[in-house]
C-alpha cells in the first residue's frame, strides 16, 4: 500500500514539472527585465503584437504595438530582453516567420562590432529598417511558370525561394 502511495505521488509530481515545462516552452515568453525600443518600417503588413523579436534565431524579445505614425510609415513598439546587446549600427528586418505570413523582426548586427551599444528607448529610424520581402510581386512574375507545374512543386518551389531569401 505505501509503495501505491509512493508511486502515485512521485508520478503526480513528475506529471507537474513536464506540464508545467510544457507551458513555459509553449508560452514562448522571454525571462527577466525588458527595454523598449521602437523601429519605423515603410511596410509592416501582417506584424501583430506578440509576434518574435529575434537576434541570430533566438528570441529576445516580443513586438508590443504596431501602429501607423504621420500617415506614411508604421511605427513599431518592441522590448528586448536587458541581457541582450544591441550594437550601434544593428539593423531591424521584417522577415517571413513561414508561408502564412506570419512575420518577425530580426535584428541584424553591423558586420564590425563596435562596443558602443544603443541606449534604451532607441528608435530605429527608416535607414535602419528593411520591410520584408513583397511574396505576392514575387509569385506574380512567377505565374507563367506555375501554371505548367502540379500543386506540389509549386509548394516546393514557394518554400525553397522563401528559404534564400531569407538566408
């Protein structure tokens, strides 16, 4: 009866950490203190609050509003976590996060680190931003072709032209 007892509560408690592991992992959220940032895209189209703020793939942060400033370009709120450095000179790239649509920022160190680092509350200006690709331009000039190949290539295809855009 006490190993009944033993065993229950030992595999009820492993049962709470996967769970609970789980969720973290699930919730996507990054630890500890954040700064805000703000960048200025000429094009922000399907950026949501919430989605990535990614450097070299690894989340560091989350976008916290996305809005349009002055009539002409979106201005887009985003935090980064504090352990994180951002170098003078990073740039902030809207990317294809996959074939939905979804987007992230990404941002891309200079090629030469300085050890200057941006100061919080930074706003990266329109020379410091790059819009993500435009896929529907792109799958246009490539109607002509796809007519002639069957669904799964040109899924294929769609993926493998994302893929080097991307890097």
């Amino acid at each position: 009866m006490k190993t009944l007892v033993l065993k229950s509560l030992v595999f009820t408690v492993v049962t709470v950490l996967v769970t609970v592991a789980l969720a973290r992992t699930i919730r996507n959220s990054t630890p500890g203190s954040s700064s805000q940032y703000t960048a200025l895209f000429s094009d922000a189209t399907s950026l949501n609050r919430g989605d990535d703020i990614r450097m070299a793939g690894v989340k560091v942060g989350t976008v916290t509003d996305v809005a349009v400033r002055d009539n002409r370009v979106a201005g887009v709120e985003f935090t980064v976590q504090d352990a994180v450095r951002l170098p003078r000179g990073t740039i902030a790239q809207l990317r294809f996060r996959n074939l939905v649509g979804q987007r992230y920022i990404s941002l891309e160190p200079p090629e030469t680190g300085g050890t200057d680092t941006l100061p919080t509350g930074h706003t990266f200006g329109l020379e410091q931003t790059r819009p993500a690709l435009d896929l529907t331009m792109l799958f246009n000039g490539f109607q002509p072709l796809m007519q002639f190949l069957d669904p799964k290539d040109v899924n294929a295809l769609s993926g493998q032209i994302i893929a080097v855009f991307q890097g």
